[in-house]
C-alpha cells in the first residue's frame, strides 16, 4: 500500500522515478515493487512497445521525452514533475526487496538530508549470482529539494545544493536484472559502449585495441576472480565477459569512432 500522508505526523512523501526505453518485459516488475511509495513517476526515452501503457495502468505518472540527451538530461526532467520530499532513483531492470521498504520507511521518519547507496544483487540469464560479491554502491535516494542538478551522459552524477552530504548505505541490496538475454546483452553492449566513449572523448582520453584489452582483461580478473564471479557457473562467465567486452570496445570506439563520438557530444 503505499504511504499515507498523516496530517498529525506530516510524513514526508516519497517519489520513485524511474527511466524507460522499450521495458514491456520489466516494467511491471519494477513498479509494482515500489507501489508503497506516493508517487511512482516514469519518464520514457520514447518507447516503440508496451511500456508505457503497462506503466500508466499500475499507477505511474507517465512522461515521453524522446528527445534522448542521455541519462542526467532524463534525471533531471524526473526531478521537474517529483512531488515528494524524498525521491529514490529505480531502473526499469531493477526491482525493490520487501527489506528494502522498511529501511526507506525509516528514512522518511528521519527527516534526514543525507544520501543513501544501494547495491546489488546481480540476475543475469535467468539466475541469480548470489555467490558473487554485490557490485553497486551507487546514490539513488535524496531529499528532492537538495538536488541542483545531474550531469554526465552515462554513469551520472547527483550535483548537490550547500555542499557536502553524508553518504549512507541500505542493507538490502536491488535485485538487478542487467542481463537477460544474450540479445539484449548485444543491444545494451551498444549503447554502453557509445555513451562510455563520448564521455571519456569529452574528457580528451585516448583509445585504441590495446588500451581496450587492458582495459577489457582487468574488469574481467577483478569480477570473474576478486568477485567470484567463478563460483556462479556458465552464468557468472557470461555475465564478467558481456562487461569486460564492454570495456574493450569502449576504448575501440574512442579511436575508430571519434568522428560519430564527436556528433554525439554536440548534441549535448
């Protein structure tokens, strides 16, 4: 159920906001757990199926801006319709554990103006990889009013009012449904890919096959081994392969597709 206004108590009022592009598949998940909250706000990149239809009907608040300027351009259009004094950020491959209700319940009680992390429980082609070590530690909830703005294309960033803000983490983890499919892999190995070079492109960095590699070899023996990602069967190799590709090709297309990065930052 989601959360009442009490005016004796003036419970502060949650939003989640959460971002689409073509999740028929997911969405449904994703919303219905975090129905408690107060107002469930979708902000869609221009979906060609479902989502937004399955979306309205369970309850969110549904904006198109197909104009896609990457992530931190779609935050902050979240951020222009959130009514609730606190908003927590959930993708659309994400859902919410029940546990995970319960300690943003009590942030609310706390009036707190802080930042909170969460982490992840990877499922990736059909299973979990409870035996690898939780990946995440990224910011996703916030008093609304303490966000200036977001920034950066892929990997973006909360830039806060007044300064500095104490970071805390939620003991349950999101359970994150990166990889569903090999196709779908290929599909956001794409994307991830572009956006990836186009920020380091901004940023002056070089690339090339070789920078790629090294890039490519380190992400996979720190997920594969440090992260035990050995221990999650044929699942946890494909999982470690499909990001440690990502990070090969990222360091590729800086070099062989600077002239397409190049448009893509002069959109921003």
């Amino acid at each position: 159920m989601p959360l009442q206004e009490n005016s004796n108590t003036q419970r502060p009022r949650l939003t989640v906001g959460i971002l689409t592009l073509n999740e028929e598949k997911r969405i449904a998940s994703c919303i219905q757990s975090a129905q408690f909250a107060n107002q469930i706000l979708v902000i869609d990149s221009g979906s060609k199926d479902k989502t937004r239809d399955i979306a309205a009907s369970l309850g969110a608040e549904v904006f198109e801006y197909a104009d896609w300027q990457g992530f931190a351009v779609q935050r902050n259009r979240v951020l222009q319709h959130a009514k609730g004094e606190y908003i927590f950020f959930l993708d659309a491959d994400e859902e919410m554990p029940a546990e995970m209700q319960a300690e943003i319940e009590a942030v609310l009680a706390s009036g707190k103006d802080e930042i909170w992390e969460v982490q992840w429980n990877q499922v990736a082609f059909g299973k979990p990889l409870t035996l690898m070590k939780s990946t995440g530690g990224v910011q996703r909830m916030f008093k609304t009013a303490s966000i200036r703005e977001f920034t950066g294309v892929v990997h973006e960033k909360a830039e806060m009012k007044d300064g500095y803000r104490t970071v805390r983490r939620f003991r349950s983890r999101l359970f994150h449904y990166s990889r569903e499919s090999i196709y779908g892999s290929l599909n956001k190995l794409a994307q991830y890919v572009q956006l990836g070079a186009a920020k380091r492109a901004q940023a002056g960095k070089t690339g090339g096959v070789l920078r790629g590699l090294a890039s490519g070899f380190a992400i996979f023996l720190r997920l594969y081994f440090f992260r035990r990602g050995f221990l999650c069967g044929a699942e946890g190799f494909l999982f470690c392969f499909f990001i440690a590709l990502e990070c090969f090709f990222r360091y590729a297309a800086l070099k062989y597709d600077a002239h397409d990065l190049n448009h893509l930052a002069e959109r921003k």
